[in-house]
C-alpha cells in the first residue's frame, strides 16, 4: 500500500477544509489525513480555522472535527492540544471530535487515503450528525 503524500498544512488548506452550516451555526472542520509535525503546522490550523469563523460572521461556533487517519507529532502535540483548548474558549460553543471509521462506513476506500471529495463531506457532516450530534453540536 502506499502511503498519501503529507499535505503541506497552509492557513490556506486548513480554511478550505472547513465547511460552515449557517442552519445549525456549525462549522465542520475536516483533517482527515492531516500530519501535524511542526510549531508552524498549529499555528496554521490555528490561523485557517480563525479565517474560517471570521468567514462566518459569527463570533462563536458550533465546531465538529473529523480526526479520522490524523497525525500528531509528539514534539507538537501539547502545543496542538493547548492551542485547540484556548480557541474553544474564545470561539466554539461546543465542539465535537469524532473519527469517521468509528462509524463503520465506506469501508477499505476512505481507510486507503483516498481524496476526499466534497460529497464526501457533505456525507460526513450527515453522519456527525446522526451519530448524535444534535443541531447545536451537542452530543445526545
């Protein structure tokens, strides 16, 4: 099998896996497959996702996270984990990790890296949805 090539983790990349639901004043953040090694690596997600609630118009947000095939360095992860903590504190409502195979769908396609497409999120958001996220990103 071989392995997908690291995505090269831009604010840029990050606000493109981002995908807002003004209905439910949600927004679903998809690093699927992301490879979290750098200081440089947070401080992009950090900067992608600000971009993306500031795209909203909203000044918090529901959050849902796909950590499905994600990867945290060692070296970064305490970093990762206080930076994720200090932006629920200033922008998310609530937020909800989840890993998409823990759903037991799409089988060996998603498991082999495949591209994700925007269906594809579009399915995923129906999934975190109906694996109890409630419209407000509650777990029920």
């Amino acid at each position: 099998m071989h392995a997908p090539e690291r995505d090269v983790i831009t604010k840029e990349l990050i606000f493109g896996r981002a995908n807002y639901d003004a209905t439910n004043n949600t927004l679903f953040l998809h690093f699927r497959g992301l490879q979290v090694n750098t200081l440089d690596d947070v401080h992009a997600i950090k900067d992608g996702i600000k971009k993306a609630i500031k795209h909203t118009r909203e000044s918090r947000v529901h959050v849902v996270v796909n950590y499905d095939e994600f990867v945290l360095s060692e070296n970064v992860d305490k970093d990762y984990w206080i930076m994720t903590t200090e932006m629920q504190k200033e922008f998310y409502l609530s937020v909800k990790r989840f890993n998409i195979s823990s759903f037991g769908t799409k089988g060996h396609v998603l498991q082999q890296g495949a591209i994700q497409t925007q269906t594809e999120r579009v399915e995923e958001q129906e999934q975190a949805k109906s694996a109890g996220v409630s419209k407000y990103g509650i777990t029920l």
